[in-house]
C-alpha cells in the first residue's frame, strides 16, 4: 500500500478499498458502504442517536422527492443548492406535471409539514431527527468525502423563540463536538461559519473542524440557526400566549458518512486503519496458533476467552481461517482493530496471551511491542485499556493538531502554515479577500473559533481592520 | 371516529392521522412518518435486525440509483418493476447520458457488487442485508401499505448451492413468520406463492399472510429464491473446489413500513389502535390525577413508579399535559398503549393504583373494566403482564382468524367465504383461472400453505384438475 507518508489521496483510496469499508458503485460519483465500514456507520449511529434522544429529540421520516417549487421559496437555498441536484422528471411511466428533487437536504419539505403541524405555542418547540440518504451531485467524488449519495442525519427543530432556538443551535453543536472527542477521539475546532461558508438560507452556521493527518482541515458537522427564514418561506406561524401571530424559529444541523472519512484520515497511519475502540467494529481479535493435536484446545481457549469478553460488552472476533497468523496479523493490522492477541499451545500452558496495541509502544525495528497478560488479567483489564487507547489517540491526535497549528500574523508564513496545518489569523471578513486567499493558497476559512480571546488588527491578507473581534482558523480542507 | 365495523378504509385513514402516525407527504403517494409512527418502525427495525444478526447476517449500504440498462439485465425483472419506475434523467444541471432509476429494489445494483466480490467458493456465502428506501410509483397510494416511497429492509445472499441457498430462502422465510407471531402478534399463514404471484425473476417467492379485521390478507414478509437468474444476468461466478467455474445461487427477503399497517389492520377497533406491546412506543402511561396541595406528591410517587418501572425494561410514560384525565385517557386509548394507568389523591394513601387494559375485560357498558393494584404489585408484574397481554393478542388475532378461514369446495360457498376471510381451496394452477376468479371475486391465491396436508381433486373455479397436491388459500388482499 502506498504510505501516507507519501501520497495520502492514494493511501486513503487504498486503504477504503482493501480494508473494505467501501467501494465504488455503478453509477459515477455513488458508493457502496461495505459491512466492515457500515459497522462503524452502525456504532456512530446508536452512539450519536442516544445523544439525541437524551437531549429530547425524535426520529421521524420525510420523504426523498421534493417538489422543484419548494426549494424555489428560499432565494439563498435554491441558488445554494441548485447546481448539486437530481431530478427526476419521469415515474411511472409518464412524465411529471412537476419535477421532483431528489433531497439534497430537507428543510423544505420538512418546513412545509411543520407548517401543517404547528398552530399554537403549545405545539412548540418540535424536536425531529431523521436519519436519511441525500443527494448532491458531486463533481469530483471521493468515497465518504464526497459522494453524489451519502448517508447522514438531519435535525429539524421549530421554536417559539428566538434564544430558544439559538439555544438549540449550540446544544446540538456542543453535542457533535462532544462526540467527535469522546467517541471518534478527534479533537475539533468548534466555531462559527464565516459569512461566505454559511449554509445556504441560515442566519449563523457552526462547524467542528477536525485536523486529518495531512493537515488540512475536514469539517465533521453543522449546526445552523435558520432565523425565520425557513418559517417564512413556509409560512411556520403560531399564535403566541397573547394570541399574536408568529412565525417560528427553526435549526438543523447534520452529522453524515463524512465522519469515517475523518476517522480514516485522522488516525490512520502507513499500516492501515487506526480505529477508535468505541467506533471499532471489532476491537479485540484473538488468533488461535497451533495445529494438529493442539489445535483443539487453544481454539477451546480461545472461545472461552472471548465468550468473557462479549459478557463484559467487548467486541471481540476469533480470526479461525485457514491463513498464516502472520497474514492474519497484518489483516487486522490493516483494518485498525486495536488490540491484536495471539495464543499458542505455549500460552495456553503458561496461562497467558501475547497482545499488541494497535497504536502504541515499539521496538526499534518498529514493530508493536507484545505484552504478556494473564488470562484474567486480560479479561478484567479490555474495558479500562480500550478506554485507555482511545485517551492516547485522542491525546496523539490532539498534539498533532498543536503542533500544526500556529498563530499567524504575516502573509509568508501563513502560506507557509497552511501548506502544513491550521493558521489563526486576522481578517477583515470580505468575502473577496477570502476569495483572493483562496486562489493564493487554496485555504479557507474554516471557522471563527469559539473558545479564540478577543483580537483585532490589520487583515492578513489585505490589511484592513480585521472583522469578528477574534482570530480565524484558515486551513486547506476535505 | 368513523368506527371500524362501518368503513374499515375511512376508519384507516382517519386513524393514521389521529394517532399521529403518519402524514401525506407533499408529492403524490408519498408519506411522512410521524415520530410516533416511526418509533414503531424502529422497535421493529431493532427487533428484526437482532434476528438478521442472530443468524449470521450484516449489513451494508447499496446506491439509491441504479443504471437503466441494469435492470434490462434479467428479463423478468424489468417487465414486472417498468411500470413502477422512477427515473433521474438530469442530475448537476445536465441531461444523463443514461438515465438512472430511483432503486424499486436491489438484486441488480448488488449483483452487479456480488460479481466483483466474489471469485472463488472461499468468497461464499455472502449474507448480506440492507435497511434502505426503496420507489415503486403507486396509482392508488395507502399510507404504510402502498406508498410511492416506503422503508423497508432488503437481504441479499448468494450461496454456492442450490440446497444452501433454498435453505438460506426458507431460513429468513421461519425468521419473518416467527417475527410476525411474536413481535407483531399476528398470526400469520406461512406459505408459497403461485407462479403468477412471484417477485419478477424469481424461481420461487414464499409469503406470510396475515388475516386484518375485515378479513382481507396482508403480505407482511416475502423470501425468494433467484435460482441463478440474476448470478448470470450480472455474472456472479466462481470457482468450486475443483476449480470449475459456477454460477452462485441467490436469495432475497423483504419486510417493510407495510408491517405497520399490518399492525393497524389486525389488531385495531372502533376506539383506535391496539399496539402489541413489542411494537409499542409506550407500553404503560400514567396519568396523574390531582390538583392543588395534592398535585406535587401524586407527581412525584407517578414518577417514581415510572423510574422503577424503566429500571424494569419498560417503556413508560407520565402523561402531566395540562388536560383532563378523560381526554388523556381516551388520546391513550386511541393511540393503542397497551396499559393506563390512573393515579389520584386516593390512590396514593391507599396505595394502589386503579390500571386499565387496552384489550381485556369490559363492564355491561362496554368499558374497560380496571384493575387495582398495589404499588409493588403493579411494578413488579408488569414485564409478565405484557406478555400476558401479547399472548392475549395473538390469541384474539388466531381466533379470528380461524373463524373466518373454511375450507371450500363450491364456487358459490367460495364467493360467499373470500368476501369475509379466507377460502382453502383447490385450483387448476392457470393464470388464467386465477384472473377469472379474481374478475369475479377481488380474490387471488394469497399463498400454497406450508403446513396444508397432500390433497388433489377438482378446480375450485373451472373444474380441471388442481395443481401443487395442496390447497391453496384464496382471499381479498390489501
């Protein structure tokens, strides 16, 4: 396999075919999600839909066709969305009267229903997530980057009030930075959208930002307030508790298969795959050693052991092909499984595995080095040592990120800073200046950051007044 | 409400909407699924994926678009699904040079997959299922039953034999009728479909059918063996153990949102919908009663009891709307909760609390007759109580059934038979026989039963000679 080291668009590519998380489709720009790569989707899925539940939202279904007029009632979204769509004028049989969009994103159709739904402030707030297929039609696809099909989640929500619904704009932002921490162990920028990056048809767009291992920039999720911008379109309105008309406040925000992308290019490393635990569709593998007489009795051992494991919630495999442990070994290696353990007729007597970490200790020609673990001791220790990992890797992924990130205040070395990784700089918030930086260096805005002090000078670029009171990241990005 | 025993279609209708399970979506045929709709959808998604994994199955995401030229691929297949179609013919603001069809179902896009994957028998079987959407463009749209998009999954296997294949087809065909009767608590006949009535391209489909209130059957589920159809359409070869190049035997099986309908259409009455426990976003509510100085400890022991009961497993909710216990009450009733629960003043110093059934004992008025039952009492009986309750359900749904299912020989007991249930007859095996029976009397062969005894003699319809050694069960079908 190419090394990372040395192309990271061909190692990437590689490594999302021969790790089988995913393949190309038939039709140009589409995807196949793999099993191995829909475990991860899976265990993202359950793990962000429970953070949606416990913060008081539901699932519904909306539909994938969307009238071409109701895309037409939002100036910003249809001139946002138009050159990305897919259209289908025939069903049937017969041609449609009106052609029908395929969602590209749905608050229209989802506007129009809760227009329906909401007559008085006591229908309010409405708390709906769907989990969904859109379409944009890409033209230069990547797999789970950027696809014409992918798959994601789409929160819509529908206020009363103005800080109710900014209020929920940060909730589900601080929900997705939660989770790209805690469970795909990359360390985000959260931060505001620039003006020319937000979503079309919102009033303020959030983003985390993760840093992949090149350096640049991957945005992993939004969060928009939509103002009463959707509500007006749509005609969302409500009598308020003085019987006023009103209209409603609303907000989405989405998290999508972009992640393992991010998870992919955030972790991986010239071996392969580096797979946070709690995204692993396997996160111990056992490889039985031994033949003829023995054979029976470590795979016994084997099986014993991870029974225990999956009793102790672990997700654990026993690898029993008809392969060499060395191929067996570097399979897994390649497929970011974290823990590696082998077990011969010689452990099965001493009592005790070989195991290796994924990412972790070597020796000096570089290869993991193995420990040996009792095998309660094993057992006992997976749920505290898989939570371990995933501290070290966010811990590696969040120095990495340190080490490329620099506060920039002069033009050289901020071309020179985002060839490498993040530049916060200073700027004036025109959107041709940014446009200029752009063909200059192919570095965006990626997001005004939150937690950044209060700054103001000279733009980097152009030299006027800086804008936003704060410093911007600038990075190239996915 | 209309009352089901007057029109069953309006009262469907009617009722969908009321208990706010769905919605009509804005385009024709289409349909939103509500949150307490879709919450169904998920404890089955759930339910039934337990199974697919439970019996070796994974998933993974196929394209929603699929190549015209595809499904000209197998010549059955495209004849059955052309009427259905709808067709992407412009995508990214240009004309396709080939159109793109909205996926009606997948065999083609993922044996087209399948063919690359597999080489040699070491490939096989691959089990593989999909939860996805899926477009068949209806003339006579139902919500849940015929909708021009529904959800629903699709497994997708491919086998070196035939006999692990039909074995494979037969499997997943046990996994939906065991599904149907202990989730869904219907009762359903288990059986194969006439020529006339197989998937396109299949060698055999097989079906469960389960009986609703108004005698119609419901397909819930189907199973079909591909032979090797689509393995040669698509080119799904490998080679065997002595290195002969093979056609691989495929499969595919099918549950879909149709099973909530199902839900509805079986076990439902005049008051609204009756849920099985399984499939029940709620399975208990509690309505606090009480005002003033009283309100604050009957909320607070409501919620006790609710936590105590969640700690149990159960799916509980405390209904505190500011609106009278009546109104509550019957909005739960409507919306089929298997368990209400009424909590006053009272109730606390004595207590107990007074609980009513959703389907059980009724007073010479007709209503439900309630139970007493002391705080510990009523917590700790309720996971055995829903069971209780879903045997019940089945029960009252097999009785029903058996009632208005005879075993027919006379073409006007026949007629008689099929406009209120089900009619075990024997049949020629003509479609044409079949398309005259069904002129006359909107019956068709739902299904060859599985467990029917060896029986032959004469056609039901035309007198000839029957076919299949078997009854086949003929009735009116949604």
């Amino acid at each position: 396999m190419t090394p990372l080291s040395e192309d990271v668009s061909a190692w990437y590519n590689e490594l999302v075919f021969k790790a089988e998380l995913a393949d190309r489709g038939p039709s140009k720009g589409s995807m196949v999600i793999r099993p191995y790569g829909y475990r991860v989707w899976e265990l993202l899925q359950s793990q962000l839909d429970q953070r949606f539940k416990d913060t008081g939202h539901v699932n519904a279904s909306f539909p994938l066709f969307i009238p071409m007029s109701y895309l037409e009632r939002e100036a910003e979204h249809v001139e946002g969305f138009s050159p990305e769509l897919a259209v289908v004028t025939h069903a049937g049989g017969k041609k449609l009267e009106e052609p029908l969009v395929v969602r590209p994103t749905s608050e229209t159709v989802i506007g129009e229903m809760y227009a329906k739904w909401v007559s008085s402030y006591r229908d309010l707030p409405i708390l709906i997530n769907q989990w969904a297929n859109v379409v944009r039609w890409e033209l230069r696809p990547r797999i789970f980057l950027r696809t014409t099909e992918f798959l994601w989640q789409e929160g819509h929500t529908a206020h009363a009030t103005e800080a109710e619904a900014r209020e929920e704009t940060i909730r589900m932002f601080d929900v997705y930075a939660e989770f790209a921490n805690n469970v795909a162990a990359i360390p985000v920028v959260q931060g505001e959208k620039t003006p020319g990056e937000r979503f079309a048809g919102a009033v303020n767009t959030y983003s985390i930002e993760g840093m992949m291992r090149d350096g640049k920039a991957l945005q992993s999720g939004t969060s928009h307030y939509l103002g009463t911008n959707f509500a007006k379109a749509f005609d969302i309105t409500f009598q308020d508790e003085n019987s006023q008309l009103q209209h409603a406040h609303t907000t989405s925000w989405g998290m999508s298969t972009r992640m393992i992308g991010a998870v992919i290019l955030a972790h991986g490393d010239d071996a392969g795959l580096v797979l946070p635990p709690r995204l692993a569709p396997i996160q111990v593998v056992i490889v039985p050693i031994g033949r003829g007489d023995q054979a029976e009795a470590v795979a016994a051992k084997a099986s014993e052991l991870a029974d225990r494991l999956k009793a102790a919630g672990v997700r654990v495999h026993v690898d029993d092909r008809d392969a060499s442990p060395g191929f067996k070994f570097n399979d897994w290696e390649l497929k970011g499984v974290p823990f590696r353990v082998e077990l011969g007729p010689r452990d099965l007597e001493a009592g005790h595995v070989l195991m290796a970490q994924r990412v972790g200790e070597v020796d000096d020609k570089g290869r993991a080095v193995k420990e040996t673990l009792g095998f309660d001791e094993f057992v006992a220790g997976m749920p505290v040592r898989l939570d371990a990992y995933h501290d070290h890797l966010h811990e590696r992924a969040r120095s990495f990120r340190d080490e490329h990130s620099a506060t920039i205040d002069d033009w050289d070395a901020f071309v020179a800073q985002v060839a490498v990784g993040f530049a916060y700089a200073l700027h004036c918030g025109e959107e041709s200046c940014e446009d200029d930086i752009k063909s200059q260096t192919a570095a965006t805005p990626r997001c005004i950051p939150t937690e950044s002090g209060e700054e103001t000078g000279a733009c980097i670029r152009c030299g006027k007044d800086s804008a936003y009171g704060k410093r911007v990241v600038f990075a190239r990005a996915y």
